[in-house]
C-alpha cells in the first residue's frame, strides 16, 4: 500500500515538472527550429 501512494506521489511531482519543463522545452524547441532554418538557407 505503501508502495502504491509512493508512486502517485512520483506520478504527480513528474506531472508537475512536465508542466514547469513545457515552457522552458518549447522555448528550446522554437530555438533548434530557428537554428535548422537558418542551416538550412545557409547550406
């Protein structure tokens, strides 16, 4: 039982980080899709 409310207590803090990292990876990702454009037109 123990065990069980362990893991929902990891499920949620990683629920929770997923939200805190969306911002900080779409900001990453919009970054590396500039960075492949500008590649692109230069190569």
């Amino acid at each position: 039982m123990a065990q069980k409310n362990w893991l929902e207590i990891e499920i949620n803090n990683k629920n929770h980080k997923k939200e805190k990292n969306a911002k900080k990876y779409k900001k990453v990702l919009a970054i590396w899709t500039l960075i492949g454009y500008t590649k692109r037109a230069v190569a």
